[in-house]
C-alpha cells in the first residue's frame, strides 16, 4: 500500500539512528524531508488548516519518544472484562482514516504522524517487564495509537520487534493491521511468537467508513500467507456496525474467513460494537459527513458512549458468535468494550478476569 505524504519531518538528534536512515533511504522521492532541531514544534495541530486531524496523517515526524513506550492497555477499566494486554507505543497515529477511529479524539490536539527513533528503548523496558514476571506469558500489542504494519515498508521496525520476541521465552507479539503491509515479516522467523491480527469489516462498511486501509480480501489474503510463514492470526470484527443488512454482510465475511483461513487455525476472533463519545461523535460527523454509516441513532449508555440500542447490538453480536462457534468451538472469542450484562447475552456467561482471558489468549 502506498500512503501519501505531503512531508517527512526529522529531529536533528535523531538523524544519526537507523530508523531515521532507512525512512530517508526508502522516503518517496516526491516528499519532501526536512530536519528540525525539536520535534515537539512540529508535532502541533496547524492552525490554519481546515482538517489539522487530516493533515497530520500526511505528515510523518521522526523523532525521540520522551515518555515510556509501555503501557498498559487503555481499554482496559473495571467496567469492560479486557483481555489485559500490554501496549508498546512506537508511533502515534496513522495514514489511513476511519470515520470512527478514536483517535480523531484522542490525538485531537496532537495529530502529527509520530515514528520514534528510539524504539530500542521500547525493547529495554520490554525486557524489564518480562523479568519482572517470570514464568507468566505477557502479550503485547504496537497497534494501539497507530496501525502496527503501516509505513512498515518505510521503518522496517516490524523485523526488529519479531527478532526480539522469536528470541525470549514468555512474550507474544500482537501486530494489529488494516493493511496488507506484510512483505517485511515474510523475512522473518517468528518461532511462533508473534501474532498478527486483522480488524475484519464487511465491504460496505470498508467503502464507507475505512479510507486508504486494504480491502477485506487484500486483509485475508495477508492473512493466509504470514500464517504460511509461521505466524499466529487473529481477528476482530469490531467494530460491529449496525445498519439494515448488517447481520447478512458480517456472516458472509465470516464465510470469507473460513473459507479463506482453516477455522483450526484461528487464534481468536473479537467482537465489539461501534461506541462513540459525544466529542468522537461530533469529530467523526464534521470528518466524515458523507458516510452514512455515523448517522445511526445510538443510545448514550451508561458509560458515556453512545451505542447501537442493546437489544439490536446483542442479537447482532450473539448472530456472529453463534456462526464462530458452528465453524470451531475451540476459537477463543472475546467481546471488546462491553459490559458484563452484553457478555452474558451473547457468550451466555459472565466475562472472565482479564487475567484469564489474558492467559487464555496467550496460549493460542
Ligand atoms: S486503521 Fe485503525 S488506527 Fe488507522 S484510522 Fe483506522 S481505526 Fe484508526
């Protein structure tokens, strides 16, 4: 995939690092790439612009992280059964542009395109935290505040972090795409370590509301070819949007899937519907206002989000797990972000501790 790039802004202090070398080495020749002595004054929403949110995706910065890489993942609460995973930020933000991203909120006041030179240091607090905990498996994920594989071809990072985890007992690797960036991880031996995950959506909802990602059929058939290569997969069908059809569409792409993809070698898929906040709503609407995809009628819950009416939203979800279950029963499935009485409808169970789902999830 390519990504258009209005400009690629360095920090002087990072030109020396390898990550800012091969960005230069591989930068289209059209983009232009300009050093600046603090990242920090390229990295502020320009004023001027009518979308700042969208021309920061335009504009990638390379430059130190000043803040710990690991995180634990912010989903996570006491109100959502998480599956309690680590989060390794290696850059913020992302090229493509889905009309209900969370980071049109999240990133509102800080949208530059973010890639962090000093991503060995990612690697040194990883290790820490494994020591940390022996003999427990711990899950970490790069796809948090940025697509994982996106601009791969550009930073090569995704080798450096499958090396690491292929070389240390007890860590898994998750790589969280809507891409179909996999070219770097085809050269690579994971020894099973690394798990590559892709958000599925039907091809209307990709037409509507998933701009510049890769088709649902270019997504599976990276699919099949890194679990070729030795990967684990995984996948998430959230979020789940409801509009009239819906249910018909995501049980065909569940076809698609296992046509495409053995059910047995299926790590887990999640599910989870569309929730917005009202200031995500608003962003998203003002963005995006062609897709009518964001003019549902929501509910607002109980957690501030506004959210497809529970009695709709269920049936939806518990449809889609019925179909998992008839294909495998062993696919670990999962729901994302929804509270315990959604859990209980569509799992017929109340949703296990983030410890063991977590445990779970690291032993596919
Ligand atoms: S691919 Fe993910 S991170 Fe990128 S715009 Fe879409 S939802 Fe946001």
């Amino acid at each position: 995939m390519n990504f258009d790039l209005d400009e690629i802004v360095i920090e002087e202090r990072c030109r020396p690092s390898a990550l800012a070398a091969r960005v230069i080495r591989r930068a289209p020749a059209t983009v232009p790439v300009n050093f600046i002595a603090d990242a920090r004054e390229a990295i502020r929403p320009a004023s001027d612009a009518a979308d700042p949110f969208g021309a920061g995706k335009r504009r990638m910065v390379v430059m130190d992280r000043r803040a710990p890489f690991l995180m634990t993942c912010p989903a996570g609460s006491s109100e959502f059964a998480c599956c309690g995973y680590l989060v390794l930020v290696l850059a913020s933000n992302c090229p493509m542009d889905c009309s209900y991203c969370f980071l049109q909120e999240y990133l509102a006041d800080n949208p530059a395109f973010q890639v962090y030179a000093n991503y060995a240091n990612a690697l040194d607090e990883l290790e820490r935290a494994r020591r940390r905990t022996p003999g427990r498996a711990l899950r970490v994920g790069t796809g948090e505040l940025a697509d994982s594989l996106a601009f791969d071809r550009m930073t090569g990072i995704s080798r450096d972090l499958v090396e690491f985890c292929a070389s240390r007992d007890g860590l898994l690797l998750e790589l969280k795409t809507k891409t179909d960036e996999i070219d770097n991880l085809l050269t690579v031996d994971s020894r099973g370590r690394t798990l590559v995950s892709w958000t599925l959506s039907p091809p209307h909802v990709f037409s509507s509301s998933e701009k510049r990602t890769a088709s649902p059929a270019d997504r599976l058939a990276a699919a099949a070819r890194v679990l070729e290569a030795g990967y684990k997969v995984g996948f998430h069908l959230d979020p789940v949007i409801a509009y009239p059809g819906a249910e018909r569409d995501y049980l065909a792409l569940l076809d698609d899937l296992f046509d495409t993809i053995s059910p047995a070698r299926v790590a887990f898929i999640s599910l989870g519907g569309l929730r917005m906040t009202p200031a995500l709503r608003s962003a998203a609407r003002r963005r995006h206002p062609h897709d009518l995809l964001l003019c549902g009628e929501e509910v607002l819950a109980p957690d501030g989000r506004y959210r497809t009416f529970t009695p709709l939203r269920a049936s939806l979800l518990r449809a889609l797990e019925r179909r998992i279950a008839a294909a495998s029963p062993a696919i670990t499935r999962y729901l994302c972000m929804e509270p315990p009485s959604i859990h209980r409808r569509v799992l017929g169970e109340a949703p296990p501790s983030a410890a063991a789902l977590g445990a779970a999830l690291a032993g596919r």
